[in-house]
C-alpha cells in the first residue's frame, strides 16, 4: 500500500517541477482558476466539469498558455479521479504563487 503513495508523490512532484515556481495566470484567466479552486474546495464534479470546459475554451481561443493548461490539467486531472486533497494541495500552490 505504501508503494502507490510512493508513486503518486512522486509523480506529483515530477508534475508540479520539484520546487519550481507556478505559473504566472494572466488576467483573463484568473476567474477560471478562481471556479477551479471553488469546485476542488467544494468536490463538486460538475463544478470541476464546467472549468476544464471553461479551460479547454480558453486554450482554443489561445487566452491559457501551455504552462496554464499543464497546470489546470493536472488539478483536474486529479480531482477526476478523486484525489481531491492532492488537487486542492496543487491548486493552492498555483494561487499562493501568483502572490
């Protein structure tokens, strides 16, 4: 049991770039990032759906960089499985960074 925790630790740190600083989230994105936070806080998926909905608009329309979406795509990513404490976790590093 210990092993896949081990994993995911590590994958988690792989993704979030071992100490790296986040992201800067440019102004047209920061409600988007603001309702992500809201549906990770409250582990709503049909909250979480209609930000990465919202997301995936952004980034076609060209308004979310790459390095927006990775970090968004990660936080979905785990929250769609369930991880809602190591989305939370990632989604407060993204915020905390912007200060």
């Amino acid at each position: 049991m210990k092993r896949p925790l081990a994993l995911l630790a590590a994958l988690s740190l792989f993704v979030l770039g071992c100490g790296r600083s986040p992201p800067a989230i440019s102004k047209p994105n920061v409600k988007l990032i603001e309702q992500l936070r809201t549906a990770v806080a409250a582990k709503k998926t049909d909250w979480l759906d209609l930000a990465a909905k919202q997301a995936q608009q952004h980034r076609q329309a060209g308004l979310l960089s790459s390095t927006e979406a990775a970090a968004v795509q990660s936080i979905v990513d785990e929250a769609q499985h369930g991880r809602w404490d190591e989305a939370n976790r990632q989604i407060l590093w993204l915020v905390r960074g912007q200060q």
